[in-house]
C-alpha cells in the first residue's frame, strides 16, 4: 500500500503501467483502490478481492461515474487516480496467525464475556456458570 502511494504521489507515472488517472482510463473498465488526490490517500474499493466499474465519464462536469463492490453508483472527481483491475489476495482471510499477538497488531481487541469477568466489573460476572436468570433485560 505504502509503494502505491508512493508511485502515486510522484510526478511521473512511468513507473507503473497499472495505476492511471480516471481520466485517462476507458469506459466498462474494472478498477480498484481509488486514490483521492485531496486527501492524499486511497478512500475506494480497497478490500481483498473487490473491484469497481466504469460506467460514463462525464467531462464536462470533470467527473467519472463508477458502480462500487455494493452496487452503489458514486461521482469522482475526474482527476483521482486508480488501478486496473481488482484487488489480489482475495484469501487473505484464510492466512494463519503466525505469532501470539498478531491480531493485536493488525488492530483487532480481544473479546472477554462478561460471565468470565468478576461482578465489579459487568453485571453479569461473578457466577459459577450455573443457570440464573440474566441480570440485564436483553439477557
């Protein structure tokens, strides 16, 4: 992500053949990971095997219409850029955690039930796992 960034934010595009600005690219073309130029980083169709689609362009009003992974239909300015294609890695969910901590570090917190926590610190803590009735309405 870092490297596309990079290609991105320099003033020749020469170095990648894959990255364009909307501008340039054709109708009925598959993108991915629009890059908006405001805000100086990839706001779009960034997710593990997703890609977006060019419907028109619209050079009048310097905008490209583009159907997103939802279906929903969105304006861009005309002079973002983007990838062809879709993004790789779409079994990027079935990777192991290869170190304790990983999740951590890819910012995921771990989840502690409330029946495991004392009764200081949640209402339905401090049980032996026998069956009560729930403390809060939604059980």
């Amino acid at each position: 992500m870092q490297v596309l960034i990079k290609i991105l934010r320099s003033k020749q595009n020469e170095y990648s053949p894959y990255i364009e600005r909307l501008l340039y690219i054709k109708i009925h073309t598959d993108i991915c990971n629009i890059y908006d130029v405001l805000q100086k980083r990839i706001v779009f169709i960034k997710a593990a095997g997703t890609k977006g689609h060019i419907i028109k362009k619209e050079e009048r009003f310097e905008s490209v219409v583009i159907r997103m992974p939802s279906g929903y239909r969105k304006e861009i300015h005309i002079s973002n850029f983007a990838m062809f294609g879709y993004n790789l890695t779409p079994l990027k969910r079935f990777e192991a955690c290869r170190l304790a901590g990983y999740t951590k570090k890819q910012g995921f917190k771990p989840k502690v039930r409330g029946v495991a926590k004392n009764p200081v610190d949640h209402p339905h803590g401090g049980r032996e796992k026998t069956i009560c009735n729930p403390v809060s309405p939604w059980g």
